[in-house]
C-alpha cells in the first residue's frame, strides 16, 4: 500500500468542521478522498485495521452523540459529464445546489424544485432527498458504488435502489457498505415546472406561465425565509420525518384539530402528517435546552446555539418526540442520522 496515498490521514480528527450541526465530536480516523485510487487505498486501510468505515458528503444530514472509533471517508469525487443531451453522471463529491445551478444554465430542468438542498450529489439518492413536491428518485437513471464488502464496483438501476419516502436501499444498509462515486440523471428538456407543493402553486397566479427559472427562484426565497444558514447556526434542516400514520387516526387527530395539515396516501387509507405542525402544537417552537434549541421559525429544526454537544440535541429530540407521542399517540422518527 502506497503511503502517499494516505497522506491526507487524520488520527482523532474533531469533527464540528465536518457537519453542519457543528458539535465536536472525535473521529479515530478521517480521510478526505479525490479519487478512486485514494479511496481504494483508504479503504484497504479501514479493512486491514478493523475499522468501521463511514462516508461523510457534507455533513448535513448527521449528528455524532459520540466519537466515532473508526475511518471516516470524505467523497471529493467530482466532475460532471454530459452522457446525452439530458442524461448526466456526476461525481459523488459535487455539491448538490452548484449541480441544480449547472443544470438550469444548461436548459435541464426538473431539479428546480430540490434547489439550495445542502450537501452533495453522492449522498442525494441515500435519503432521496424531496422538497417541493419532487424527489431525486424520479431522476436517478442508475447509481455507481464501491461495495466495500464485495471489494468491487456496482451500479444500481433506479428500481434497484429501492426508494421511498426519506429512504433507500443504501439506508438501510449496513453502514459504510455503498459508498457512492457517480450518479446518473435523465432529466428533461423542456421546461415543465411542477407546481404541486401548496407554499409553492401560492406564489404564482393560476393563469400565469411559470419557468423553471421562476421555480428556483421562488424555491430559494421560501427557504431562505424558513430556514437557518448551517454557517451561521448549526442545524441539519429537518430533524423528523414527517409521519405516516392510519386513516382511522388521522380522523381522531382531524376531529380536534381540524387545521392538522396532511397529505392522504394509497387511496386514503393512510395519511403524511407535517411534523413541523404536530411539534409547533406541542410547543416547541423557539425553546431551549441549554445550548440547544428548537429554530424560532421551524419547530422541526434543531439548532446549535454553539458549543452544544451531540448529546444535549440528541436528549432534545428526544423529549420533543415524547411530548408529540404524548399529545397525539405518534411515534416521530428522526430523518437525521444519529451515529
Ligand atoms: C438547512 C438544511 C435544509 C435541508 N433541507 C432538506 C430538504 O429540503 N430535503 C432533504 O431531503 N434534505 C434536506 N436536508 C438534509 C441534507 O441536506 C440532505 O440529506 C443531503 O442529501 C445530505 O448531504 P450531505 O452530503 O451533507 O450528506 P451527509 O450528511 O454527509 O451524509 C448523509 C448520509 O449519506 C451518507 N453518504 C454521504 N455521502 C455518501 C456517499 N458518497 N456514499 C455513500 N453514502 C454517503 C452518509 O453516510 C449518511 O448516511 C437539509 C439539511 C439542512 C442543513
């Protein structure tokens, strides 16, 4: 094994600059790889080690409760390539806004609706990252990994990669397993907008002729008004995931709160629930726990208001789940990843 090629090799490496939520954690060992020789070779390490291996994009989908004992891999694969007028494969390292940027300068559309979602392109079909009415799913044309249990290369077609709601067949793997290096997109050449998500169809007139342009436009204002900056206040957005419960509880729920807003599912025989709505009638918006706290404009974004540990917004989301479980009989479960 080439040396050089570790030479970026980080023993305990604090981890608060490497996660938007910014707690400091420690890892055993840290490795930022730029290509597949480099992750090849950090691998090989992990494996000759006996080191679990984890895969970090940006950091904005996880909190460390505790330091990590083993190799953390930083993707930096980048690099985006034009395989036909609207197929493209990306670097797992891009980063995911720069790429919807990319695309619309291109006249490529479709993505307009997922902009300004932090993180990188790699890490999108793990969680299928959604917003507005659209989810990366229905783009992802095929997904390139290392199989770190195989030791090989693999590509998994869309329907291979099992997607659902906030989930994927990379999720629910053993951690570490998939670690993603390319990602393959069809998009579409012409300008369709999809207007579906009520915050967004509110801000166009019914008649009017909206672009994709317009879409992204008015996707970052929403978001810059909802939500904090990770550079000035750690978070990693939405901390729940909204819940999907039965039809005969939502009416239970609908009977009391007849604002309770939902999206029914499968014919009406089950219901998505905004959690932001279920944690703002239990109260939580702008509270504290210590360094803590709950964002004043989002009751389902955590915040750190500096010098949190991961354990103090770990409890946090803990009691803001027990009171919803409390109040309304649900059962929230957290769309970050706690390690
Ligand atoms: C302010 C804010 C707003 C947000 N809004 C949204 C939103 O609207 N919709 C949404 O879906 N998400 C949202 N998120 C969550 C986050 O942006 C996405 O989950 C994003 O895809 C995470 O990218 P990342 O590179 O930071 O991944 P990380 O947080 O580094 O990792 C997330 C997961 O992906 C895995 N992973 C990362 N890269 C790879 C790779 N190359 N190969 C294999 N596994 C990998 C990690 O192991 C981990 O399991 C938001 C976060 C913040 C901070």
């Amino acid at each position: 094994m080439s040396e050089a090629r570790l030479s970026n090799l980080i023993e305990n490496a604090p981890l608060d600059a490497y996660t938007t939520f910014g707690v400091k954690q420690y890892a055993h060992f840290l490795i930022e790889v730029n290509n597949l020789p480099e992750l090849y070779v950090a691998v090989e390490f992990a494996r000759d080690n006996h080191l679990e291996v984890m895969v970090l994009g940006s950091g904005s989908n996880v909190l460390f409760v505790r330091d990590f004992p083993g190799l953390i891999i930083i993707v930096r694969l980048t690099g985006i390539v034009q395989e036909s007028p609207t197929r493209l494969r990306i670097g797992a390292g891009e980063d995911w806004h720069n790429l919807v940027k990319w695309t619309l300068a291109n006249n490529l559309f479709g993505l307009e609706n997922l902009a300004l979602i932090p993180g990188t392109v790699g890490a999108a079909p793990i969680q299928n990252i959604g917003a507005y009415g659209v989810e990366i799913e229905r783009f992802v044309k095929r997904v390139h990994v290392f199989d770190t249990h195989l030791a090989k290369n693999l590509d998994f077609e869309r329907d291979a990669c099992d997607f659902a709601y906030r989930d994927s067949l990379f999720k629910r793997a053993p951690r570490g397993r998939y670690i993603v290096l390319e990602v393959e997109l069809e998009l579409s050449d012409s300008d369709a907008p999809v207007l579906t998500y009520p915050a967004l169809a509110e801000r166009f007139d019914a008649d009017e002729q909206v672009t994709a342009e317009q879409v992204y436009h008015a996707v970052c204002d929403i978001r810059r008004s909802k939500l904090p900056d990770p550079k000035v206040v750690g978070n990693a957005g939405s901390f729940f995931k909204n819940p999907v419960i039965s039809a005969e509880k939502f009416l239970k729920i609908s009977e009391k709160n007849e604002d309770v807003p939902a999206f029914p599912l499968e014919n009406g025989d089950f219901y998505k629930l905004s959690a932001a709505w279920l944690l703002d009638k239990a109260g939580w918006k702008g509270r504290k726990r210590g360094l803590a706290g709950v964002f004043d404009h989002h009751a389902l974004v955590l915040v750190n208001h500096g010098g949190a540990t991961g354990e103090d917004i770990f409890l946090l989301a803990q009691e803001m789940s027990s009171s919803v479980l409390h109040k309304f009989g649900i059962a929230l479960q957290p769309e970050v990843l706690i390690v």
